[in-house]
C-alpha cells in the first residue's frame, strides 16, 4: 500500500524542481534578448539596468568630454582672436619702420627741400591712417584693441580712445584662463601715441621744423612697444595652440575609455549570441523532456 503523504511530497519536490528549472530558462533567455539588443545596437549598454556602474562611469566620462569640447571651442576662438591682432599689430610695426626711414629722409631735405618734405609729410600721413585703421581691426565685430567695448571701433579719427580697460579672456581648462586681447596702451596714449606722433612728424616735415630730429625717438619708442606686444602675443597664442592639442588627446583617451564601456565587439557578440542560442535550445529540450509526466510517475 502507497503511503499518501510520500505522494505529496514528491509532487511538491517535483515543482520546487520545475521552478528553478523554469528560473535558468528565463535566464538564459533574457541573457539572449540581452545579447540580441547588443547585437543590433552595437551598444553594451542600452538601458542603465544593463549596468549601473558602467552607466556612471560612461556618463562622467561624457560630461569630461563636453567639458573638453567647450574648453577646445574657447581656445579656437582665443587663437583666431590673437591671430587677428597679431596680423594688426605686424601692420603697425611695417607702417612705424616706413615712417622711420622717411624721417632719416626728412632729416635730410629738411633745408633744401621744401617740396620733397611736402612730399614725405604726405607719405607719413597716409601711414598714420594705415596705423589707425590697423589699430581698428575687429573680430566678430568688436575691436581687438577696444577691451570689452560693444564698440565697432576702439579709436576715433583722431586717434582718441573709445574703448574699455576690460580684458577678454578664454578658458582652456579648469583652473586656466587666457587673455586673448591686447590693450590699447600698445599704442600709446595722449601726445605719444603713434597716431600723434606721426601727425606730428608730417607736421614738422612740412613747416621745416629743426626739431624734427627728436621725432625720431619717438618712432623708435612706439615701435619697441608694439614690439614687445607682438612677442607677448605671440607666447599667449602658443598657450592657447598647446592647449588645443591636449585637449584633443585627450578627447581621444576619453572617447577609447567610453568606447570600451559602452560599445561591443560585434564579432564577439555573434558568437556569443549563437553559442547561447544553440545551448538555450539544448536545454529547453532537455528540460521538456525531463519534465514530461508518464503514467508511471503517477502510479508509482
């Protein structure tokens, strides 16, 4: 005679047994819904779910490269900016060496020649014009030599100043910031301004003044300055060029970081998908055949 409560139990084994058999399928099959996704999108992780460490990480890493791509955008603007002064101010240094050689000239016509120094006054003229559109050039619109000036321009026509003390920087990094501007001081200020100056030595070129000689100091001041300035300017815009290109390195180191979190080897990922196929299928037969009932095992 069968024992009633050993049926029981063995019916309750039977289904604990199924359960977890039922557990490892589902498993097995979300492994391969999961595989599927990292197939089709070629993407690791497609839901936060998938992994939530990755996901953090992957998401700092996004925000240090939109960090790097703002901070390589300021430098872009800031060389563009130097650059644009620098082709100014190399104007200025031309125009300041021109009018030097025609003071030596003018120096020498001084007491012979009234219409060669009419002559020379007129090229001097035309020169200081030149500075002052030179010391006008604009960058998007805004003077280069006017500060932080809404102005279109920095200098008037008579060469007075309309610009700001303001300076114009760009950050290239966290703790780093670059001027990318040049201060209007470059050119002097008040009666020894290279627009003064060289209205004053066309002046005295014309009226034979003896004191002309002393003008030649003066060129010779404005054009150390600019000078100076261009080799200052030159080192920001060197800053300005290597920060770029670390910047773009490591842009680099950081998208190859995100790349190996977020992304897939797709040939990796079709062999995994078809190995976990081919076994998931094993053992969905295995375990239908494992738990199909027979009469035995409800008569036994």
């Amino acid at each position: 005679m069968r024992d009633p409560m050993g049926i029981g139990i063995s019916r309750t084994t039977e289904l604990s047994s199924s359960q977890r058999t039922l557990s490892a399928l589902r498993a097995n099959q979300n492994r391969g819904e999961e595989l599927r996704q990292q197939v089709t999108t070629g993407r690791k992780i497609n839901t936060p779910s998938d992994s939530p460490t990755g996901a953090v990480a992957a998401m700092r890493l996004r925000t240090d490269l939109a960090a790097g791509e703002r901070y390589t955008r300021s430098a872009a603007d800031g060389t563009a900016r130097l650059g644009t002064a620098e082709n100014a101010l190399l104007g200025v240094s031309n125009y300041l060496n021109q009018a030097r050689d025609l003071v030596v000239q003018g120096l020498n016509a001084t007491a012979s020649d009234p219409t060669a120094r009419v002559a020379l006054a007129g090229q001097i003229e035309s020169l200081r014009d030149a500075a002052l559109s030179a010391a006008n050039t604009s960058y998007l619109g805004r003077p280069v030599f006017g500060g932080t000036t809404a102005n279109s321009r920095a200098f008037d026509d008579s060469g007075a100043y309309l610009g700001d003390d303001g300076e114009v920087l760009r950050r290239v990094d966290a703790r780093t910031q670059v001027r990318v501007d040049v201060p209007s001081t470059v050119f002097g200020t008040g009666t020894d301004s290279v627009f003064s100056v060289l209205s004053t030595v066309a002046s005295k070129l014309r009226s034979g003044d003896p004191t002309l000689n002393t003008e030649l100091d003066r060129v010779d001041s404005r054009l150390s300055s600019v000078n100076t300035e261009l080799a200052a300017v030159g080192s920001r815009y060197s800053r300005l060029t290597t920060a770029v290109d670390v910047a773009k390195d490591r842009a680099v180191t950081l998208t190859g970081q995100l790349s190996d979190i977020e992304e897939v080897d797709l040939t990796e990922a079709v062999v995994s998908l078809q190995t976990q196929s081919t076994a998931y299928q094993a053992a969905l037969a295995a375990t239908a055949r494992i738990q199909q009932p027979s009469l035995l095992d409800f008569l036994r």
